[in-house]
C-alpha cells in the first residue's frame, strides 16, 4: 500500500490489492483479489469491489455501491438458463463520483468502462461491456443495458432506460423517464417511451390535445 491511506477495521483485501495514497476505506468494505485503487479515492462503508478491478484517482464512491459482479448474462438449452462467465474488468476513470447502491457489473470478454469526471446519482445500473465517456451525468434509478456504448458529455435523467447494443452520440440529453430503443446521433435531445426527438414529441403531444378538444 501507499504512503497515508486510512483503512477502518472490518475491511477484508483480497491478494495483490494496490490502493494508492491518501485513500481511505471506512468500515466494512469488500476489495477483491487484483484490484488497483488510485490516490486520493475514498471507498465509503459497504463497498463491494470484486476482482480485477481498477479505480482512477480523485474517486468516491458511496455505501453499498457493488463493482465488478457478472453481468446479466444469460444463455438457454432445453428450457433450462444458465449464467455466462464474466471474465472482463471493470475499469473507473479519474474524478468519478458513483452514488449509493449503484451496480456496475464487469465485462463479459471485454470490460465495462466508465470515463473520466463522470457523476453517478444513487440506484443506477451499468451492465456487462457497457462504456460511458468522459464528462457524463446519470441521475438516479437510470440504467443502461449491455454493450451500450455512451458519448461524452452525455446528461442522462432520473429513471432513463437505454437498450442494448446501442450507440449515444457525444453531448446528447435523455430526459426523465424515456425508454431509448435505437441510437442516436450527437446532440440529440430526446423524451417519451419510445424516446424521440423532444421537440417532435412535444408537437405530437399538442396534436393529440387539438384532437381531443
């Protein structure tokens, strides 16, 4: 470990952990085996970090928050499913904040990456292979689904749903409550369930208003 790191009692850090300086792990934190903490990170009580997971400097991230778990990842035969091996990281960038109780789950072969001076609310999920951009917010009870890949400077609000395998275009805004079903392109700006564009949206929703008049 590095100079001034503060790690409370019941702590449990598995094999070959590297936790750089001035971190601080309060009280009942998990660290798994291979794990890389940067400096200045504080790991506040309950975190779980699995295996082979690598944080950036400047991080924070909140109680009960899970790193690291196997995706959701499923596969059929006879009527039976089965759980597909997660064997890809987890990889956090500089200046992340993730809230309490968010769940980031490691990539399937690849890894789940989330950029640098990302904001996490509470109650997010970021699932297998998922990468998120540089500079993006996510507010609470947002999730994204697998192998979606999120621009930069991306705002996404409060109980947004996005797809799997989708693209999200650099600077785009997804409003409260939208369901996103296909990609979009940079700065889009979309609303509803199926999220369209928010502009569209709001002129369909003055139509319908005329009709029922």
């Amino acid at each position: 470990f590095d100079e001034n790191i503060i790690i409370s009692k019941n702590v449990y850090i598995g094999h070959n952990v590297k936790i750089g300086k001035n971190s601080i792990v309060y009280p009942g934190c998990y660290i798994g085996d291979h794990t890389i903490i940067g400096n200045d990170v504080i790991l506040f009580s309950n975190v779980s970090i699995y295996d082979n997971t690598k944080i950036g400097n400047d991080c924070r991230i909140d109680s009960g928050s899970v790193l690291g778990t196997d995706g959701f990842g499923l596969i059929k035969d006879k009527n039976i499913n089965y759980s597909i091996p997660h064997i890809g990281k987890v990889i956090i960038g500089n200046d992340v904040y993730i809230g309490s109780n968010c769940s980031i789950d490691r990539g399937t072969i690849g890894d789940t990456v989330i950029g640098n001076n990302c904001k996490l609310d509470n109650l997010i999920q970021i699932a297998h292979n998922v990468k998120i951009g540089d500079n993006c917010v996510i507010a609470g009870q947002a999730g994204i689904a697998g192998s979606t890949v999120v621009g930069n400077n991306v705002i996404i609000a409060g109980r947004a749903g996005i797809i799997d395998h989708l693209m999200i275009g650099d600077n785009s805004v997804i409003t409260a409550h939208s369901l996103v079903c296909k990609s979009l392109k940079e700065n889009s700006f979309v609303s509803g369930n199926p999220a369209v564009n928010h502009k569209d949206r709001l002129k369909q929703m003055a139509a319908i208003k005329k009709l029922l008049d």
